[in-house]
C-alpha cells in the first residue's frame, strides 16, 4: 500500500498582520487525505478576509473527514469539499485541492488554479488540469 508523507511550509508576503498569509492546509493521517486552500486576495478591496476563509474551508474539511471515514468508502474529496463549503461560515472564496490516498488508488477535488502532481520515477506522471474562470475566479 502507498501512504503520503506530507511536510509543508508557508512563505506568505511581509504582512505581520497575515502570518500565514491567505493560505491553509490540513492532512489527515489516518485516513491519507490532504487538502490545501489559497484565499483569492481579490477580495480583500471589498473588505473580505480571504486567509480567513480558507483557514475556516480547510478545517471544516478536516471534520468533515473525521465524520466521513466511519463509513467505509465514504472518504470522497468531493464528499468532503462539499461540507467543508456548506458549513463554511466566513465570507470569501477559496481555490482548494483535497486528494485521498487509499490502497493504490488517489482522488481528489480541485477548484481553481491550485492542482496536485502524481510523480514517477522524478517524472511528471499526471498534472490536474487548472478549474477556473479567470485569474482570481475559481
């Protein structure tokens, strides 16, 4: 079986006000999923916390697979970006990728430009196709 191994860092813009910038993540160990958010910053001008509403759509996405996996088969990135969205109570908007990992086989949800490789061998085996509108419109 493959399992993820997962190490992240942030390197937001010089704001203190915004250490973490307008990005967040979660990773589920148990049951192999990750899920990573970027805010889209466009809406900062109408007074919008987009680093707010990621951090609040990544968590939401970590219940969500908490309560998810006690079904089996159950742990479906779209399933769980589904929730995540419907109990997300902070105005904003989000690109979000969640991938699943179990035995040999990957899932994912992805909106906007965010994306995920599937790497073999160091090649590019598979890139997920950017999901967008238009630059800050995912």
């Amino acid at each position: 079986n493959l399992k993820m191994v997962v190490d992240c860092f942030y390197i937001p813009k010089d704001n203190p006000m915004k250490p973490y910038g307008e990005e967040a993540h979660f990773f589920h160990k148990e049951a192999q999923v990750i899920g990573v958010a970027d805010g889209v910053g466009g809406s900062s001008k109408n007074g919008i916390d987009a680093g707010e509403y990621a951090r609040e759509l990544m968590r939401n996405a970590e219940f969500a697979v908490d309560r998810l996996r006690r079904r089996p088969g159950e742990v479906d990135p779209k399933k769980i970006l589904t929730e995540a969205f419907y109990r997300t109570e902070a105005l904003g908007s989000s690109t979000a990728c969640i991938v699943s990992l179990a035995g040999d086989s990957l899932a994912a949800a992805n909106i906007g430009d965010s994306g995920f490789l599937v790497m073999r061998e160091g090649k590019v085996f598979y890139r997920s196709p950017v999901q967008q509108h238009r630059f800050n419109y995912p």
